[in-house]
C-alpha cells in the first residue's frame, strides 16, 4: 500500500471574459490536498504569472516612513526592554530576561499559554526579510530551546512547544520591531493536535512515520525539494497552508529536547535562506511555525517540522490574504505551482 499519496482533483470554469474581448474562456483549476491532513490548495492556472494581482508590490518607503514613527515608542529600541518588557521570576528561569548575542528573551504581556515569551531579535528597529541573518536566528533559537527545557523542568505539565513569528503588521505583528513568539502548554493548539492526531492513524496504519515516509517520497520526486542539510531536509509543500510555503522536517528528533546545537543551527541557516529567496522573489512579509512532539518522551510517529509561509506585502493600505477561502472555508491559493517554487528558492541552499 502506497504510504504517501499526493492527491488531486481537476475542475473548469466556463464564461465569458471581457479579458478575451468576450470570448468563451475554459479556465482549468486544480485542486490539491495534503498527504497527511488533506488541507485543500487551489490553483488556477490562469493566474500563472500575475502574482502581483493577489500580491502587490512592497512600498518599502511606506515601511520605513512607519519604522520612523514608531522608533521612539518602541519597548525594545535603544534598550528599553530593559525597564519597559516583563520579566520571569528567577524561580521559573535561571534569568530574568535571558539574553544571548543581540537576542532577549521575556514574557508576553498578554500571555496565551502558560509559557508564552517574547524574543526580541536584535536591536534594530526594521531589518528586511534579507537581513534576518542566521547568526541572530541562532542566539533566538538557542535561547528558545534553553527555555523550553528550563519551564518544562520547572512544571513538567507544560509538554507541548512551538516556535513562531509574524514579520510585519500585515502578518500580525503589532512591531515592527523583529520577534518571534514561544508558546509552551499543556495541551497542543489545533493545527498541532491534528498533526499529532494524524501522526500517531499514519504509524499505526502503515508501521512507520509519516515524517520520513514523505520525506523519502519528496526526494524521490525531486520537483519540490530545495535543500538538504545533515540534520534538516527544506521542500516546498505540496499543497500549501499559505503563500509559498517551505517545509522543514528533522528526521532525527521528534522532540526540541532532544535537539543539539547543529539542528539550532540548521533551523537558523534554512530560515534565513528561505527569507534571502523570499526577499529575491519581493515578498516583505512571513510568518513561521515550528513543531515539536511533546517533549515528555519519544514519539516515533512525529518528528518536529516547520511551516513557513509569506503574507500580504507591506503596503499603505493592504488587503489581507486571509479570507473566507482561508479563515472560513480553511483553503488556501497557489500563488505559483510549489514545484516552481522549489526551483525559484534551490539557489539560495
Ligand atoms: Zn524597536
């Protein structure tokens, strides 16, 4: 029995298009769906090529006139988080506030679990897509493990981890400023339980893990593979959660705690290269999602994996792209064929 299969459908619409001086159009539409949660992808291929209608272009003076307004407001710049950001009790982290390189760690203020912090990545205001360099992902990343292992050892019941981020208001961000979000509970969001859930019915129906059963199949397939490195293999997905989304799996740890510094260093490295092609491309916006089994013990069904997507670009008045067919009917567009995708971000590995 085929253990990965990447399911399709095709339909036409049929009208008259005033494009086409009124002429009859037949426009072909294809319908994918994910392997393991079946989430549905659209992609009509008469939109091949006009991304800048769904996606316009970044006014990048627009950002900076905003990164100017907002600077001197900022709880991050010129240190301010020192006095201005919460901190954790001693008795829950070793550190306050902990620091490494040009990254901080502190609580959310709002917090949605019962670990939810807040790390500020580097002292800049406003850095590109392009400037998110993997040195400073890899002090956030370190330091999000660090923290992870120190809450869990402190209340075991907090099992379930992610590591997250909004790039730019029209990802979510209410900064500017670069961040990313940790959120630690005990119990897994619902995209994460359904990957979980989804996991364990693949293991048990077919004896083996999903994770390295797609991952063999996308490098036999080779179309939507962008990079491998040792602990780390980066693909494009088949039918994608949000624009031009890159996959990450680390075949060896199906838990952040079982993480070493090369697979820290490898989230860093593949993240920034990512962003470097995403920047090329003139995306301005992202947000990612990393995945870690519960960290309480193995769990040869999973392996931790990472969803990284684009988001509507900077501009005045941007229109979001997230809709009914996203937020409501839970699809999502192809903005172009994940396999071109692949091809357009292999450069940059
Ligand atoms: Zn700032």
């Amino acid at each position: 029995m085929k253990k990965i299969l990447f399911q399709s459908w095709q339909q036409t619409a049929v009208f008259h298009n005033p494009l086409k001086e009124g002429q009859l159009d037949t426009q072909n539409i294809e319908v994918r769906m994910d392997p393991l949660t079946g989430h549905q992808s659209t992609f009509n291929e008469a939109m091949e090529g006009k991304m800048s209608m769904l996606f316009p272009d970044t006014d990048y003076a627009y950002l900076e006139e905003r990164a100017k307004a907002t600077e001197a407001a900022c709880f991050m710049c010129d240190g301010r988080w020192r006095s201005a950001t919460p901190s954790y009790s001693t008795g829950f982290l070793p550190e306050s506030r902990p620091q490494r390189g040009e990254a901080v760690l502190f609580p959310n203020l709002f917090p949605l679990a019962a670990f939810h912090a807040v790390i500020m990545l580097g002292d800049r205001h406003l850095r590109l897509m392009n400037e998110l360099h993997a040195d400073l992902l890899e002090d956030a990343l370190a330091l999000s493990m660090e923290s992870f292992r120190e809450c869990h050892r402190q209340d075991p019941s907090l099992r379930h981890f992610t590591i997250n981020a909004n790039f730019l208001l029209p990802a979510g961000a209410s900064l500017i400023h670069p961040h990313l979000q940790l959120l630690g509970s005990p119990f897994p969001g619902t995209h994460h339980q359904l990957l979980l859930e989804k996991s364990l019915a693949h293991f048990q129906k077919h004896d083996s893990c999903y994770w390295l059963d797609l991952l063999e199949e996308e490098k036999f397939r080779e179309v939507r593979m962008i990079g491998q490195m040792s602990d780390s293999a980066w693909f494009a997905a088949y039918s994608p959660m949000g624009a031009n989304e890159v996959n990450a799996i680390w075949p060896d740890t199906s838990h952040f705690l079982e993480w070493k510094a090369s697979e820290v260093r490898q989230m860093a490295e593949g993240i920034s290269r990512v962003l470097k092609g995403y920047h090329h491309m003139k995306f301005s916006t992202f947000n990612f999602s990393c995945f870690s089994g519960p960290v309480d013990r193995a769990s040869p069904e999973f392996r931790c994996f990472l969803r990284l997507v684009n988001r509507q670009n900077v501009t005045a008045h941007h229109r979001t792209d997230d809709y009914y067919f996203q937020k409501l009917l839970k699809n999502e567009i192809i903005i172009q064929r994940p396999e071109k995708l692949a091809a357009n971000l292999r450069p940059f590995f």
